[in-house]
C-alpha cells in the first residue's frame, strides 16, 4: 500500500493495491490483516496560509471490542498533524499502521512525489528474502535464516486471558 501523488496533480494522494498488517490496540489481541484490493484515492485537508504541517496516510482497523463502538472494519484516514515553523509527526491512532507521512506546504496545490515519505515496514516470512536499503542508494538483499523458536517471557503456559504465549524467531539475518 504505497501512497503516491494523483496522476493530475491535486489535494488528493492515491494509496495503491496491497496488504497490511495492523497490530491489535491490546498486544495480547495480536494483527489484522488488512487488503487493500485496488488504488484508493485521500483527500488532504487544506494547508495553512503560512506554517507547514505534517500528516500521516495510515491504514486504520476498527475494532467493536477495542473501541466500544460499533464497527468492525478499516479504513485508510489522513492523520492531520499541528502547522508550525518546525511540524512535529501526529501521534499514531491505536489499531494503524502508517503507511506515509506528508509535508503539507503552504498555499501549495498539490503534493509532489518529494513531499511524500513513504513510513511502510516491511515483512518477509522465515527464509525468505527482502530487500531493504543500503548504504548507497542501490538496493541490498537481506535473507532470515530462522533456526528456532522461542517463547517470549509470559506469566504462564496460555499466557494472559488464556490466549498462548507469543513466539518469537530465533537466528540470524544475512546482508549481500
């Protein structure tokens, strides 16, 4: 879910096709899987006349039982961050992944692929590869060698609220 300008330059940002994972408001509640199966066009809300802002795109998970409300859905928001001379990041909503952060300049018409910084983490499952940046900027390949698992500390065998114990991998990562 990369978020990149509109083909016409506008307010708008357009976050593309692709799959998240959300951790849970409770870490005990563990991830959502959240699939974003087409572009889908945010709107930012218009700058101040003088000061920049920043803003986060996040993907947003709803949760009837976290949030005491209602829904049980996701949504993809813009955060709006606080205009100043120097603007601060906003703070992350629970329950979101944040998947950009832009700079909203004043009296600007839109956001250039420049004012668009991409915040993704990414994921590769045990043995797989990932590329990931180096010290240049050409790509590196990096690969996990996972040779174990290992629980991490919990009180008991179920862990709490009787939900297991999370389990974390174990080994070594490789640059090339």
């Amino acid at each position: 879910m990369k978020v990149v300008p509109r083909p016409t330059p506008d307010k708008w940002v357009r976050v593309t096709a692709g799959v998240g994972y959300v951790y849970a408001a409770d870490p005990a509640d563990g991830t959502y899987i959240v699939v974003n199966d087409a572009d889908y066009d945010v709107r930012i809300p218009d700058a101040h006349a003088t000061l920049r802002r920043l803003d986060l795109i996040v993907a947003q998970v709803h949760d009837a039982v976290d949030d005491a409300g209602t829904a049980n859905d996701w949504d993809i928001v813009v955060v709006q961050g606080t205009p100043a001379q120097v603007p601060q990041m906003p703070g992350l909503p629970p329950a979101s992944l944040p998947l950009a952060a832009v700079n909203v300049v004043p009296q600007a018409p839109s956001f250039p692929e420049k004012e668009i910084v991409d915040v993704r983490e990414f994921l590769v499952a045990s043995g797989g590869i990932m590329p990931v940046a180096g010290g240049s900027s050409r790509r590196r390949i990096q690969r996990s060698r996972c040779t174990g698992w290992t629980r991490r500390s919990c009180t008991s065998t179920t862990g709490t609220g009787g939900r297991p114990c999370s389990m974390t991998a174990t080994g070594s990562r490789t640059g090339r």
